[in-house]
C-alpha cells in the first residue's frame, strides 16, 4: 500500500482555502475514485491523469487508486487538481520522493499529452501560498500571475515531466517572472483625457469632485451632449491604485473566468455593462458564482448608460452594495464573497425622446411620459447618488476644432490626489465612504450654514441619507479648496448637486 499527501488551493469567491490531496494505493482491481465533493471536471480528472502520466512515460499504476480531496464539505471545481492528483499518485506509487511535495503547493490542468494549461483563480492562491510560508508550483501560463504575490515563492513547469524533475532536484524549476507584470504609472497606457471634453463647465466640476471624494454621479442631459464622454474620464482623474487596492482587483478578475492580465494590474477598472444585462450578470451568481460587473469594477468605475433602460428590478439590487461595498452571492451549497467597492457613474435622458427643456423647443412628450419615465429609477437608488447633474446641449461655437479645450486630466488630477491625500490623513478613508458617526466631526457647519441646511432639507423634501451625503460632498469640496472648515460656499455648491 502506498500513500501520498499533496498540497493545493480551491476557488471559494476571492480566497482560496487550502485542500489536502490524498492519494491511497491498494491492493484489487484496477480502478481510480476522486471523493470529497467533487464536481464533474474533477471527477473526470481520473481521464487526463492516466493519458497525462502514460505520455510522460512513466508508470500509471494498476491497482485501487482513491483519491480524497479534504476536506470533504468544500466543493471542488475545474482542472486546477490535476496536476496535485498526477504527483500524489507518483509520489504514492514511490516514482517521486514524498519529501519533495511537503512544502509545495501544486495548481494546474493537464492535457492528455502531459503538457500543463493554465488555471484561473491564481494570484488569491499565490496570496494564501505566502501567507502560509509555503511554495507554489503553477503552469507557465500562469506565472506572471502568480509572482504579483510580492512574498510568494513561486516556480512554473510546462509539462508534467518537467514538474517532476524540477521537485527532484534533477532540473531547476525556473521561478515565475514579475517582468510582465512590472507596470508602474509611467509604462501604463494612457486613459482618455479630460481635454477632449469641450464645454461643460458644470459637469467638469462635478467629475473632479466625485473623483476628489469618491461619490457616485448621475448625468441628466440630451444625446449628444457628453454624458458618455465624461463618464470615461472619470478614470483618468482618481488617484493611482495602492498596491493592496491593485490586488483586490486583480483577485476578482482572476476568479472571473474572464482572465487577469499580469501587464495592467495597476489600473483602475472601468466597467461599461449594457441595459440589457441581467441582475445575475450586475451582481454576480451564475452555476460557479461567479462575480459580476459590480466586483469586476472593484476599486474603479461601474457606467450604466441609458438608466431608465435598465429593469428596475436590476438597478435596485445595486442599493445594498452601494452602501456595503460587498456583495455575497448565495447559492444552495455555498455562499461566496465578492468586493464591490466601486464608484457609479450613471446616464439618462431628461425624457423618453431626450429634448425635454431644451430651447429648441422639439420636445413633445407630455408631463405624465415625462413623469412615468423619470420613475423607472426607484427613489431610494436616486437616494444614493450623491451629485445630479443636469447637462444641456452644446452650442455650436464651442464644437469648433478651434475652440480652446479645457484642463486636461494631468491637471485636475493633480488637485484630486491632493483633497484624497487630505481625507486619507484625516479619517483613513474617501469621504464619500466615512460612516455618519465618522463624517460628523469633519462636517460641523456654522450657525448660518445650520440653517441654511435645514432650510435646504425643508425644501428639497431630502432624506436623512441625502443630508449626510449632501455634508460628505460638502466637505470634499471643501477639501479641493484646501479649507479645514466647510464654508457656505461648499455647503451651497453641495446643495446644488441635489434635484429639485
């Protein structure tokens, strides 16, 4: 009898929690059993495991194989225990030392040619790997990937016999290259600029606050007139991505399916769903639980264009992870935890053919499709917007390829960073994301403005939710002025953001 452990990571949302690979050889007939809540594709691993060690001309034992993947009451998916199962069963059968697989974790896919494909759900692995002091073997594909956990130890192989030789000693296994993945600032391509935007003044202003503050944004305006536009520059005006944020986004994205790539991790994402998408794909969820478009612009911006478009049933499922910043995506075996810490831009129309107040006067909707199309979007979602911003059609003049352009992002940037700067050394944190107990200190307004604000709140009819995010956009404004105190000036501007 023979018996082998190996050391692995399963997909659980963005962690991955350590799974022991158990590999027994005993005596009857010739047969290969994979337990412990295993999916299909696990189960079929049995398959690429023979042809894989078959290929690699080394002896696939004839006798009772079973395999226990620990613990038994965490699901297991995908190819990624290929690899683990293949080395267990030649460390069990005595072709591989078992000291070699002690301190190693071993993630990857076999083809049945022996040769090791890439696995999604690297780097959270990478990140546990080092937290638990040990090595990470992984496909070369994945290499970049994983040598984004700074602390990590990790090597690649190519093929299953390269794998072997490398745990041997007999071959060194080449250490996974942080080359591809070391982007910084200045190698980063460039993200639309803000100079590209002519005019609109108002809604310029707007984006340099909910970028100062990390608010969310609503722009109400006529086709045509830049809503998109601007919304695409927020990006290029938030300050750079610490390394922590840059790998909680990374973690998402190499979760999703979709593919992490090790060149652009430091950039914030920008995330642009359709009106048609479902609540499922806005929030995450699907047959794996996988994460949707909320945790995939984690630390970066979600634009939802046409918002009366979108079901309303789609749109409020966003309320909780605006407030929460996460979002747990509950299916009947399990529960998985995505971040969803992201800032939304969103865009409409003033009315369903888009001309409403405009001078032109080609606006013919009546007050009742005016007033049914404006409540397609739920009140406690507008509730959570912290700046309205009506925009209006662009005269003429200033689309002229010789008009003056305005600041460009470099700029603007530059006074973003400086009010963030400021706001991280007072509470830790954005304004727009500090608690009310957290703001209040920071937001204490003078007898006048006092009044001024519950005067505001009278007229306005604002919730209580909407006077401390009217406070929160207040003290940011504050903050690009470089004042301590919130002035009537700021509160006024502030107050300004809120519909009428």
């Amino acid at each position: 009898m023979g018996l082998a452990l190996v050391h692995s990571r399963a997909r659980a949302g963005v962690h991955a929690p350590a799974v022991r690979v158990e590999v027994h050889l005993s005596g009857g007939l010739p047969r290969m059993t994979i337990v412990g809540l295993p999916a299909t594709a696990v189960r079929e691993a049995s398959e690429r495991v023979r042809a894989a060690i078959q290929c690699a001309q080394l002896e696939f034992p004839a006798r009772r194989i079973t395999v226990n993947l620990a613990p038994a009451d965490l699901r297991k998916e995908g190819g990624r225990y290929d690899l683990a199962i293949a080395l267990g069963i030649l460390a069990a059968s005595g072709q591989l030392p078992e000291a070699a697989l002690r301190d190693v974790e071993v993630l990857g896919e076999l083809a049945l040619t022996g040769e090791l494909r890439a696995v999604d759900g690297v780097l959270p692995a990478a990140l546990a790997a080092a937290r638990d002091g040990r090595r990470l073997l992984v496909p070369e594909a994945n290499g970049a990937e994983a040598a984004l956990a700074r602390d990590v130890r990790a090597f690649t192989a190519r093929t299953l016999l390269e794998a072997c030789a490398g745990l041997e000693g007999r071959r060194p296994l080449p250490a996974a290259s942080a080359a591809a993945a070391a982007t910084t600032a200045a190698t980063m391509p460039a993200a639309p600029d803000l100079a590209d935007v002519r005019g609109q003044a108002q809604a310029r202003r707007a984006l340099e606050i909910a970028a100062a503050g990390a608010h969310h944004l609503l722009f109400v305006g006529p086709p045509g007139c830049g809503k998109t536009l601007l919304a695409s520059r927020l990006v290029s005006l938030l300050p750079p991505a610490s390394e922590a944020e840059a790998l909680e986004t990374a973690a998402v994205a190499s979760v999703s399916g979709l593919g992490l790539d090790p060149a652009r991790w430091r950039e914030r994402p920008y995330r642009n769903p359709h009106h048609t998408a479902s609540a499922v794909a806005l929030v995450g969820g699907g047959a794996e639980a996988q994460p949707g478009e909320i945790s995939l612009a984690h630390n970066g911006v979600l634009f939802l264009d046409e918002l009366p478009e979108w079901g309303r049933h789609v749109l409020d499922v966003l309320r909780e992870p605006l407030e929460s910043g996460s979002v747990s995506v509950v299916r009947a075996a399990r529960r998985s935890e995505y971040p969803a810490r992201f800032q939304l831009v969103a865009a409409m129309n003033p009315c369903p053919c888009g001309w409403a107040g405009d001078p032109s006067g080609r606006c013919r909707c009546t007050p009742e499709a005016i007033a049914a199309y404006r409540a397609r979007v739920s009140g406690p979602l507008l509730d959570r917007i912290d700046l309205h911003v009506p925009m209006s059609r662009m005269p003429p003049a200033e689309l002229r390829p010789d008009a003056p352009r305005g600041e460009p992002s470099a700029t603007v940037r530059e006074r973003v960073v400086a009010a963030r700067a400021r706001q991280l050394a007072r509470a830790g944190r954005p304004n727009a994301r500090l608690a009310d107990a957290e703001a209040a200190p920071h937001c204490r307004l003078a007898a006048r403005d006092q009044a001024l604000l519950e005067q505001a709140i009278e007229r306005l009819q604002l919730s209580a939710r909407a006077m401390h995010r009217v406070l929160r956009v207040a003290r940011t404004i504050a903050d690009l002025d470089g004042r301590d105190a919130i002035a009537s000036p700021h509160l006024a501007e502030a107050l300004g953001y809120r519909p009428a």
